[in-house]
C-alpha cells in the first residue's frame, strides 16, 4: 500500500489518554462536536481537534460526564492516525437500539483527498469504565457529520458524502469516485453488519453536504442538505433507493450544519442558525482557502414542528453570538434534549451544551428544574494562538 493509501489503514484507539499532545493544555483548535446520552444518564461528547484548523494529524476527542454534565472528563478516548498527513474529523455519536454506543469518524489526506472514509468504532456497554471500542472498521466513502436513521421497516440509513468540486474544495486526489459526488445514502437491512450504497440526491448549491435523513409520518424520506443559499431537500417514496430532483428547501439557513430529528413525543425538533443577520458572500467563499470565515453563524435556536416540518411555530434561543455553529442533539430518558455546539474554534476553542426540555421551546423559556444554556463541555487552551 502506497502513501496515498494510508488513510485506508486504520487509525490508533486511545482510552483514557495520557499522552501531552491530547490533552487540552496542548491542543489549539477545535470544533464540530457531536452527542449522546445513555439511558443511566451518562453523557457523551466528541469533537476534533490538534494543533491547527482541518489537516492533516488532527484528532478526535471525546468527553464524558457522569453527573449531568457537571463536569466532564476529557481524552476518555482519543482517535489518531499513525500517518500525520491523514486527520480525523466530522466525528459522530449514536446509540443503536440494543444500547450500543457508535462513535463514527472521517479518515483523509489532509482536506479533502476526494475519497475520504467513514470510519466506526462500538462500544458494547458504554456505561461501564474504562471504555472497551471495537476495532475500527471503514463502513463507507465520503464523510458522515450526521446520525443515522432508522425507519420503521428497520432499515439502517446512513447519510455519507463525496464532497463536489463546486462544494468549496478542489479533492487533492482523484480516486475514480466522481460518480459518488453527491448526497448518498448507504444502509443496512441487517442491524449494521452489512452496510451498503443505496441511493443519493443531487441538490443544487450544495455546500459540504452535511445532510440528515427524516422519516415522515406517511413514510417517506426528507433529506436535507447544507447549500451554499440555505437548506436544500429532497424526498425518496422508496426507501432511498431514488431520490427526486433536489431543491431549495422552505428552511433557511446561513450555509452551516443543521440538526434534525423526530422527538418521541412526534415532533420534529430542529437546531438552527435562525433570524441571523449576515450572509455569506459566495464569490468571496469560493476565493478563500479550505478554511473558510463564514458568515451569519449567529442566533443558534431550538424549533418545534408539529405538522411534519411544514411550519416552525416555537422556538428557544440557545446562543445568540457570533460563531456559535454545528449543532447536534440527543434526547435523554430524563426528559431533557441535550444539544451541543462549537463557540469561536480558533480563539475562544469552546464545546458548549445546553440542556432543555420541549415545554421550553414551547414557552420559549427556560422552565425545567434543570433547563441550561452554555454549559462549557471542554476548551483548548494550548498556545501560542493560530493565527
């Protein structure tokens, strides 16, 4: 296997890290954090990190609470790839039916080397100490930031992306894979063993992809997808085997990642960038390198759907600052929605959670004995700064 083909090999599970250049003294960038809550209530958060903004040697981080997010244990397990030109990033958690905890990751060379990988690693009793993870295993192409899905016919739907050549990001490499450009959706029929491309949706303007899957209440598919001029969608009658023609969405959005899911009162929940004030330039992005200063990531919200995401009548506001962006959520046996979010990745380098209930985005204010906003997860504070 050449050096272009290192990030096929897998990447080095750390538990309980000790090492210097984890922990948060040392790292100096970080961002993009996911969650999950197990059912006795401990709380998982990950992120990606290191010494500079998405290259290559950058890590994947994740932090524990047991005690509701009190405090939170840092490097309870670092993911990290033996070739420093490959990082790890778009981390993601998610709990399988039988209490599995998943941790997905994305292996590439640097950027964006045009194939990228979805990685995973399971834990079988996540509530127990140390963590015991699974080897790692690629499970797909591309890049997978969101949560799988799981209709009601059983079936695994897992949204994984090739960023296009319009996306923003020239691939550094070309693998054979420009017939995979889009957003695709792989799935299992057999609880994760198999996994396996199905379909994808071709939406305009898309941006990075980042898309999540919903399951309506008449059993069809919503997805939708990060574009550069809000949220883009598109709809499968067949269980994501065909999608049609992508379109611009009635959500808005200023080009950032979204969270959706169906909350099991039936309700959709969505945390979203909402009454922002600035957008982005296009020409401007388009001009920039890899990394990008965005614009309008400002006012992240909590929104309630009652009628399956055609209208938002209730919202919370969680973090009216600027920079305050990528938000993922999971819903707690306690009642509450544990949200999470990045703040300021290169200055400020915080991870913040908050913690609701539903009644408080219905009143539009905090009312649970618990309810809190900006509960600092982890902050890198290594230094000198990046600049």
């Amino acid at each position: 296997m050449n050096n272009l083909d290192s990030s096929l090999t897998p990447a080095r599970v750390y538990v309980n890290a000790s090492q210097e250049r984890f922990q948060d003294s040392y790292r100096r960038w970080q961002g993009i954090p996911s969650i999950e809550v197990s059912k006795k209530g401990r709380i998982f958060i990950n992120f990606y990190s290191g010494q500079d903004a998405e290259v290559g040697g950058n890590i994947m981080v994740l932090c524990v609470s047991d005690d509701g997010g009190k405090t939170f244990r840092s490097c309870e397990t670092v993911i990290e790839h033996p070739d420093p030109a490959c990082r790890i990033y778009d981390p993601n958690l998610w709990f399988a039916p039988d209490g599995t905890l998943w941790m997905f990751y994305t292996q590439a060379r640097g950027f964006n080397d045009g194939r990228s990988g979805v990685w995973a690693v399971t834990c079988r009793y996540p509530d127990e100490t140390p963590l015991v993870w699974s080897e790692p295993r690629r499970i797909a192409n591309g890049i997978m930031m969101n949560k799988p899905l799981i209709t009601r016919k059983g079936t695994w739907l897992f949204p994984c992306a090739i960023w296009c050549d319009t996306s923003g990001s020239i691939p550094a490499e070309r693998h054979g894979l420009e017939n995979e450009q889009f957003s695709n959706v792989y799935a299992s029929e057999d609880e994760g063993h198999t996994i396996v491309l199905r379909g994808h949706a071709d939406v305009p303007n898309r941006s990075f992809d980042e898309h999540m899957l919903v399951e309506r209440k008449d059993g069809s598919l919503w997805m939708l997808v990060r574009t550069f001029d809000g949220i883009g969608e598109s709809f499968s009658y067949d269980n994501g085997y065909t999608w049609t023609p992508g379109r611009k969405s009635h959500i808005d959005g200023p080009c950032s990642r979204f969270h959706i899911r169906r909350l099991r009162s039936g309700r959709l929940l969505m945390v979203n960038h909402y009454h922002f004030e600035q957008r982005i330039d296009l020409d401007d992005i388009m001009s920039q390198g890899n990394v990008k200063s965005w614009k309008g990531r400002s006012h992240l919200t909590a929104l309630l759907s009652e009628d399956d995401g055609a209208t938002w009548p209730y919202s919370l506001l969680l973090d009216e600052r600027n920079e305050v962006s990528y938000p993922d959520a999971a819903e707690g046996s306690d009642g509450y929605i544990y949200i999470t979010y990045d703040h300021e990745r290169v200055t400020e380098r915080e991870i913040l959670m908050a913690r609701i209930t539903e009644d408080d985005i219905l009143k539009g204010a905090l009312t649970g004995e618990k309810s809190s906003l900006r509960i600092l997860v982890n902050k890198a504070l290594g230094q000198p700064d990046i600049h």
